[in-house]
C-alpha cells in the first residue's frame, strides 16, 4: 500500500435497528472527536424535559466506547431509564489511487466493516423480550 494513496472514504447509510421510533426523537449521533461534556448537557436537558420520552445514542468504530460512556452517565444521572442496546456492523468503502499514476497501477476499493452500537433509552417501558433490553437498577 506504500504506492497508494487513500483518496475517498465512502460511509454506506445504515438503517436504524429500531421499528416504531418516533419521527422527532432525539438521535446524539457520537463521533471519535465529540466531547462527552457537550453531548451530555444537551442530552440531559433535553431528557429532562416532560416533552421528550426517548434519546437514541449511535456511534461507530473509535467512537463506540465514547458512546457507551455517555449512556451510562445518562443511565446513572436519570434513574429508572429503560434501555436497548443493539450492536451492528458499518460498511466503508475506502477508495485508492496510485501515487505514480504511469507505474501501471489500478485504483482498489476497499471494502471495510466497522462496529457500530445504538442504545435506546426511554423513561416508558420498552419490550423485556426485545433482545439487548436492560431493566432500569438493572
């Protein structure tokens, strides 16, 4: 790969796990770079809210464990939250051109997967037999 040079990352759209989401909920879309304090203040004043019954958390790759951090704040600051968990797999398309283009060489595209994990939290009660369910004190 020392004679390609990465041109273009390609993120396929992945559909969210959940059925029956509202059309305005709140999605915290958690990247590598986010700060867990920004997310968290606006998360958790908008959760506080009687208006707003659901948050869903998503993030994938680096991020993934950032994620995991801030639904557990969330969990532990607002008690008695019902939560999904649901762990999928993203698919990248990672395109690269050679350096020398007169080498002869061909442009590759890569095909990768990456981890990616959505937590739904809900001050309703959600469905105990839904797989990735957590009871809250759970």
């Amino acid at each position: 790969m020392e004679n390609y040079k990465k041109t273009k990352i390609v993120e396929k759209p992945c559909p969210l796990p959940f059925t029956n989401l509202p059309p305005d909920i709140i999605e915290m879309k958690v990247k590598d770079g986010s700060k867990i304090r920004n997310l968290m203040g606006y998360a958790i004043g908008k959760m506080e809210l009687d208006s707003v019954r659901q948050i869903l958390f998503t993030g994938s790759g680096k991020a993934v464990s950032k994620t995991i951090t801030c639904v557990e704040i969330m969990k532990r600051r607002l008690k008695e939250l019902h939560q999904i968990t649901k762990v999928l797999f993203r698919q990248i398309e990672e395109i690269w051109e050679p350096i020398v283009p007169e080498a002869g060489l061909d442009a590759l595209m890569v095909k990768r997967n990456i981890p990616a994990i959505c937590v739904l939290l809900s001050k309703d009660a959600l469905d105990p037999q839904e797989p990735g369910y957590q009871a809250p004190g759970s």
